[in-house]
C-alpha cells in the first residue's frame, strides 16, 4: 500500500479536473455565443438577399410581360409592312408595263424611285424586326 506522501504526488500530478471542466465550459459557451452572433449576422445577411431577390424576379417577371407585349407588336407590324412591300411590287410591276408600253423609263414615273428605294428598306427593316423578336426569348 501506498504511504499518504506517495498518494498525495500522485494526486498532484493528475489534472485538476474542475479548473479544467471550468475552462472548457466557458471556451463552449464563448462558442456558443459567438456562433449565435454569427448565426444572427447571417440571417439578417440572408433576408436582405431575399427580399432583392424578390424585388428583382418581381421586375423581371413584369419585364417578360412587357417583352412579350412587344414581340407581339413587331411582328404584327413587320406582317402589315411585308403586306405593304407586297402591294409595292404589284403596283411597280404595273407601272414597269405601263411604262413598257408607253416606251418611257419606269423612273419616269413620279415617286417610283422612291418607292422602290422605301420598299426596299421598309422590307429589309421587317425582317430585322422579326428576327429582333424572335432573339428576344431565345
């Protein structure tokens, strides 16, 4: 058996339980303090985000709606000037024999040329204007 000098080294050598539970108490509960701090700071962080968000899928929805509207708009308004280059080359090509007939030049006719030069444009620009649509939901 051991002499109560041997016991009392022994004891002094094992770790003071009470200081150490003391210390590991007060490291876990600056832990949890500080997590919970952390924790707070980021839902604050994550509402804020949420709420733009929100606000943005808010406008973009509103932007597709408005999008959508004008799709609509430009190729209905390409249609008409596709009628309208069409109606232009019937009555050109009128004109063309008219003028045939007559043995005059076709550029005689007062506001041929520029009829030709706008359909020209006027059909070059309705096809702009439907492929612009067609891009602006692909």
């Amino acid at each position: 058996m051991k002499t109560p000098q041997e016991l009392d080294k022994i004891y002094n050598r094992l770790p003071k339980e009470k200081t150490e539970l003391s210390k590991v108490e007060l490291a876990v509960a600056d832990d949890v303090k500080k997590l919970a701090s952390q924790s707070k700071a980021e839902l604050n962080e994550l509402r804020t985000f949420e709420k733009r968000g929100l606000a943005f899928q808010k406008n973009l929805t509103k932007l597709f709606q408005e999008g959508e509207k004008l799709e609509k708009v430009m190729i209905k308004a390409a249609n008409n000037s596709d009628k309208t280059v069409d109606r232009a080359i019937k009555v050109m090509d009128k004109a063309d024999d008219a003028a045939k007939a007559l043995g005059v030049s076709p550029n005689a006719i007062e506001g041929y040329s520029e009829l030709l030069k706008t359909s020209n444009i006027l059909e070059g620009t309705a096809q702009d204007i439907v492929s612009l649509a067609k891009k602006m939901f692909a």
